[in-house]
C-alpha cells in the first residue's frame, strides 16, 4: 500500500531524511518510533506530499509521488491524515468540519456528505455533539473529530502524526481506542507515536528512527521481545520510554 524507496530530503544543508525504505502493506499497521527530531514526522507527511523530498520516490497504492504527472490533490483524498493539533476550523460546526472537504474535494452533495460524516462522528462516540464548535470540545473530542473527518473521505491509509501528544494524560486513552478499533477493523495505518503501549498492543512492525535513518525496522514482539537483537540507539531509547 505504501512503498518509500531511498527516500532523502533537505532543509537547505541540512539532511533530515538519509536513505529511508520502508513498506507498508495492506491492513497492516506500523508504529514510527525514535527520540524528538529523528524525522518521524516528516517522514510520515513525505507519504502524502506534505512535505516534498529530493531523493527517491514514495509510492501509494500504485501511484508515484515523485512523478510529475501523479495528482497529489487526488492522492491526498485517498490518504486520512490526523496532526498532532487537530487542524479543525474553529469557526465551523462539527458537521460543517466533517463535510467541507468532502464536498470540495470529493464533490459529494450537502446531504451525502452530512449524512456520511456523522456515521463517521457516531463512528467516534460523539454524534451528540454535532453542532457544537471545536472550542466547546475538550482535546480529545476534537482529535476524534479530527479522525471522523479523516474517515469521511474513505481513505485507503491512515496517517495519523503524534495524534495523541497536544492531549492531557486523561484524554489520551479514547483518542487510542478509536485507533484501535480501526486497527482491528483492517485500516492500513501508519502511525507516529510515542505511546509504546499502543504499539505493543495494535501494531504488526515497529519502524525505529534516529538522526533521519530508519534505524530498525521489524515485527512488534522482536522489537520489544528480542532486546538483545535491537541496536544500541534503540535499546536506550526504549529503556528510558518502557522503565516507568
């Protein structure tokens, strides 16, 4: 489903990506793991152009992000991706977020864009509060909207970019078990995260990162089962996350 080759990337001289391959099959889900500033999310936004690269390709479901002729606009309908700061429109209703780009993107009509984005909000358990503003929802509710929008659009992968680190402790558990459902569910997911319990929990690989290498790149229970396998990097970065 997702396919990165060779993939480097720049910010003037500075390299923020070196070499990344990796792959993403259908119905999997892969937790991206490293310490702050090892490129995991700009890595995860190379997967649907947010963020352009100067070295290799990323394919998506067949379609080649380093070709010009590929419509990124198409692809991204295709791609849910959920920020770390929910990206809701503050001055819109819950249900006019859950429409907008369904309607602007994917041309649906009012009503069966409406009529699909509140069985994606039902979806998150929070139907009730379909006409209420994203100021009136705590954290957490506005991340499951955010995950409803993304759904909307019938995408083929999700994305989701450290979805759980802007929320307060109390907040973080209903924003994962929304992702674990879909998990569960078969959506091919592809997700940032320092949460390593939902990684143990949901995730088929585990891609460790560090100074914008994939470092490690191998099954859940290697990755936390096999200590004596994982590089040095990995073994203290999990040692600091996992004591407590």
């Amino acid at each position: 489903m997702i396919e990165i080759k060779n993939v480097s990337k720049w910010y003037g001289n500075f390299q923020v990506l070196t070499d990344c391959t990796a792959q993403v099959e259908k119905g999997e889900v892969v937790v991206v793991c490293g310490p702050s500033g090892s490129g995991k999310s700009t890595l995860i936004k190379t997967v649907n152009a947010l963020e352009p690269f100067q070295k290799g390709d990323i394919v998506v479901n067949r379609a080649s992000i380093a070709n010009p002729k590929t419509s990124l606009s198409k692809l991204r309908s295709h791609v849910g991706m959920v920020f770390q700061h929910f990206e809701l429109f503050p001055h819109l209703s819950v249900t006019a977020n859950l429409t907008l780009a369904q309607i602007q993107v994917l041309n649906r009509g009012q009503e069966e864009a409406r009529v699909r984005g509140l069985k994606m909000l039902e979806r998150v358990g929070l139907l009730a509060h379909k006409d209420k503003f994203p100021g009136q929802l705590s954290g957490g509710q506005q991340q499951r909207v955010a995950i409803a929008r993304a759904l909307s659009m019938d995408p083929i992968v999700m994305l989701f970019d450290e979805p759980t680190s802007a929320l307060d402790p109390e907040m973080v558990g209903e924003v994962l078990d929304v992702m674990v459902q879909l998990a569960n569910e078969g959506m091919t997911m592809m997700c940032v995260t320092h949460e390593m319990g939902f990684a143990k929990k949901v995730s088929d690989r585990v891609i460790f990162m560090d100074h914008g290498k994939i470092v490690e790149d191998c099954p859940k229970d290697e990755f936390f089962g096999r200590p004596e396998a994982r590089s040095p990097r990995a073994l203290e970065f999990l040692s600091k996350i996992l004591q407590h």
